[in-house]
C-alpha cells in the first residue's frame, strides 16, 4: 500500500511544509494505529475494517477527521466481523491529526523538552516522538488493552517511547516539561502540577466544554495562563470500561411527561452542543447536564437532563419557529441556558473564550475575563 503518499497529503491538509509537524504528520503511518473503526450508521455503529478494503482504509486514515475505536466497552479491534452496537457513547477514538498538532502547538514544545501525553490509539504519541525522539516522551491511559496495543504498534514502526498503564488524574510516572492531554479533564489534577517542572506548561480541555487551557507552572506550585481561542471538544477521563450513564432512567421517565413549567422560548431552538461558547458557558455554570435530540417528522426536540433530576425539553417544527419548552425537577434548565442566549445576544459574546486562567496548588481553577469570573 502506497500511504506515504496519503500521509503526505494529510500533512499538507493540515501544516503548511516548513512547520516542524510536516514532518512527523507526513512519515507517521495512522492506518497502522487505526485497522478497524465504529462509524456512524443508520441509529447504530457500524463496524469498519481496513485491511478488508485497502483503498477505503486509506481514505479514512489520512483524512483529517476523528475515527472512534471504541463504544462503551466494545473496542472495534476486538469485535466480531460486521458488527454494529445500537446504544452507547465513544469512550475511545484516534483525535483528527489537526486538532492533536493544535494541541502539541498551544504547548510551545522545545526540542530539549520531556512531554507526557495521553496514549488512546497510540498516533498523537507517534507524532510526538517524530518531532522530540522517542527517548523524550511518555504516554499514559487508564486501559491496559490501549496501552499494550498502542505499543505494540509503536514497536512496529520502530518507536519506543515510556508507556504506562496510569490514571491520568492519578500519580504520574516521572517529571515532565509539558503535559498534553487529549482527554478532558474537570478539575485539573493536582497530580499534573507535582509532575510539571518549574516553569513547565499543561494543555488541556475543561469536560464538558469547548474550552482549550493552557497554563505555566509558577513558583507557589500553581500554574497561571488562558483559554485560547481554539476550540477542541475531548472525551472525558473515566475510571472503568464505560462512562455511567446517569440520566438514562430520568430519560425513560419524562420523554412523554409534562413539565412543571410549560413556556415558549424566544429564541430559536438550539441544540447546546452545536454552539461551542454557549455550551462552554452553561458547562461551567451548570455543570452535568446530558445533552440529546431527537426528530420526528419535521418536529425536532432537544433534551437537557441532569443526574440531579432537572430535565427540560424544547420542541419545534422549524428553524424560526418559537419551540415550546417543558421544564421539571429541582432546577430549570432551560432558564439557565436563556439566561447565556440574553447575555450573548446583549453583548455580541461570552468571556469564556480568551478568559485568564489560575490553577491552585491543589488543582482549583479559576477563569476570570473583566468583571466575570468563575471555578471551574
């Protein structure tokens, strides 16, 4: 298989030739990393295979996109020929090659630096060992099964960097100028602060949010730096083979109910997760809240739920039409995310973007743009 030629294509869809990532991007074999993905079908996940065509393999792996490995428990490498998996959430996946060089970038890597990253299907750390060598470079994750195939794959392509099977908001194996983390976190572990040396900078995603963070350590142990304007959306850490999917048994309980409060919206219907900064906002406001949708016809609604038992759900038959929003529980939602649309729509946007980052020595973190702040 030519896929040199892919990657080169890949790398010059991404970098332009002079960046240091052409490199790495250009001679990384992905398709090694990535031989069978879940992609998204009619209501369920169908399973890819590479090798069984060549050509789509190709495709796929050199295009910059994301290519998920694993629902809930179910990794692809490990299920059986034309299987697809109805229900569940990606709990791992290879990040598109762009948005992992944008995160290596927000870290301002030297060429004498010792970065720790996170392992997933092994690629990123590729990539890294490319630019720094592989002697500089440790990648960790909570699943044995990544870690041990990932490094196998590594070893495959003559790389050999440190991995570890570690929870990455646990103790970490040694001591790093630069933490990247392509899993999202909500606090920052106080770990990473104990790892990073003087000086050293994490970069990171907030769970739940679109929010890019990026800090240097500082003589107390804390760290201080901004959200970018970049914006970057990561799976969560998790501590188990899946995520706890706890709104389910609300979700079942209200889809047909009516709520406590019955309202019409003002504004146009919006699913939270295809607005970056009004998603951000209410994710660090009120944090928690499972986001799903659903259509019907030409009727589409859009669902909040909280584990806390607050749920709001906001229907309408077109783009401009005012949906009709029912709201229960011990919380109204749906007031919560009015509230961000007001001020959006009053002030043109949202601070959260560009926001001045502190880290406490004990992982508390605090963004602040102007007059606004808040911990995160």
């Amino acid at each position: 298989m030519d896929w040199q030629s892919y990657a080169r294509g890949l790398a010059l869809g991404v970098v332009r030739p002079e960046s240091r990532w052409y490199g790495p991007l250009a001679t990384t074999p992905r398709h090694v990393f990535v031989p069978r993905w879940w992609a998204r079908g009619n209501q369920v996940w169908e399973l890819r295979d590479g090798p069984a065509d060549a050509e789509i393999w190709m495709r796929s792996a050199y295009t910059d996109r994301t290519l998920v490995t694993r629902i809930g428990p179910v990794h692809a490498d490990q299920a059986e020929p034309g299987a697809t998996v109805k229900t569940g959430s990606p709990t791992s996946s290879s990040t598109l090659p762009g948005l992992v060089v944008t995160m290596y970038r927000h870290a301002m890597i030297a060429d004498d630096s010792r970065v720790l990253v996170t392992t997933g299907t092994g690629y990123g750390t590729a990539l890294m060992c490319r630019r720094l060598g592989d002697d500089r470079v440790t990648s960790v994750d909570i699943d044995p099964y990544l870690v041990t195939t990932a490094t196998e794959r590594l070893d495959s392509i003559g790389l050999h960097p440190r991995t570890a099977i570690a929870d990455l908001t646990g103790h970490l194996p040694g001591e790093y100028d630069r933490i990247v983390s392509t899993v999202s976190v909500r606090p920052v572990p106080a770990s990473w602060l104990t790892a990073l040396r003087p000086g050293g900078r994490l970069v990171t995603t907030l769970a739940g949010t679109g929010l890019i963070v990026t800090a240097d350590k500082t003589e107390d142990g804390g760290a201080t730096g901004r959200v970018t304007p970049d914006s970057a959306g990561f799976m969560r850490t998790r501590h188990g083979d899946d995520y706890d999917q706890n709104t389910d048994e609300l979700w079942r309980k209200v889809q047909e109910a009516d709520g406590e409060s019955v309202t019409t919206s003002r504004y146009p219907l919006l699913y939270v997760p295809d607005s970056w900064e009004v998603m951000s906002m209410l994710a660090l406001t009120t944090p928690g809240i499972d986001h799903r949708t659903t259509t019907a016809g030409d009727t589409r609604t859009v669902w909040m739920l909280h584990p806390d038992g607050s749920w709001a759900r906001a229907s309408a038959s077109g783009f401009l039409d005012s949906p009709t929003v029912h709201q229960g529980g011990p919380r109204r939602l749906w007031d919560e995310l009015e509230r961000i649309r007001h001020r959006l729509n009053r002030e043109g946007g949202l601070p959260v973007y560009g926001a001045h980052v502190r880290v406490d020595p004990d992982g508390t973190l605090t963004l602040s743009r102007g007059s606004w702040s808040i911990k995160a």
